[in-house]
C-alpha cells in the first residue's frame, strides 16, 4: 500500500511539476495566487521530489525529505488557496496532497 502512495504522490507530481512549465492553464493560476514569478522555481522542486521520492524507494532518508518538503509545499498551497478566498473543490486538492506527503513523510520510509 506504501508504496502505492509513494509512487501516486511521485506520478502526481511529475505531471503538476512538468505544467509549471508547460501549461499555459498553470502560468494563469500562478499569476492568480500572485506568485507567476515563483513558477518555475515551485515546477523545480516539485520535479526535484519526485526524484526523492522515487530514491526514497531504497534511500528512505531521502524519501522521508521529498514527502515531508512536499507536504510544507502543499501547507503553504492550502494557506495560499484560503488567502484568496478559493472554494473547498478548489482547496481540498491540496489538503489532500499535504495528508498524503506527511503520511508518506512519517511512516511510509
């Protein structure tokens, strides 16, 4: 089941990583947090841990790091949903994928 998880969060992110740099749809949301210069910063380090994630498979120090940066990543992302006022549908994404890293940051590695 772990590793269910762990390669969920990874594929999750691989693909939410790659649009900030690909997708038009993600560069307007950005702008509509009021962090389109973050962009491609946000893109790396989601793509830098879905690397961690997958080395966490036999270095679980390093998967413990990815999970638990991307749950501090999503924390920030909910913080910032409920700042510009965004419905739960719209929030509960990223609630989901803050539970999902610090479950995986705690007790999947």
């Amino acid at each position: 089941m772990n590793l269910a998880l762990i390669l969920f969060s990874a594929v999750s992110f691989l693909g939410y990583g790659s649009a900030c740099f690909l997708s038009a749809y993600i560069r307007k949301e950005f702008e509509r947090y009021g962090l389109g210069p973050q962009r491609a910063l946000v893109g790396a380090l989601q793509l830098s841990a879905v690397i961690g994630l997958v080395v966490g498979l036999s270095q679980p120090w390093m998967g413990r790091a990815a999970a638990g940066g991307l749950a501090l990543m999503m924390l920030v992302a909910v913080g910032f949903r409920i700042k510009i006022k965004d419905s739960l549908p719209q929030t509960t994404p990223a609630l989901l994928y803050l539970v999902l890293n610090a479950y995986l940051c705690w007790a999947a590695f």
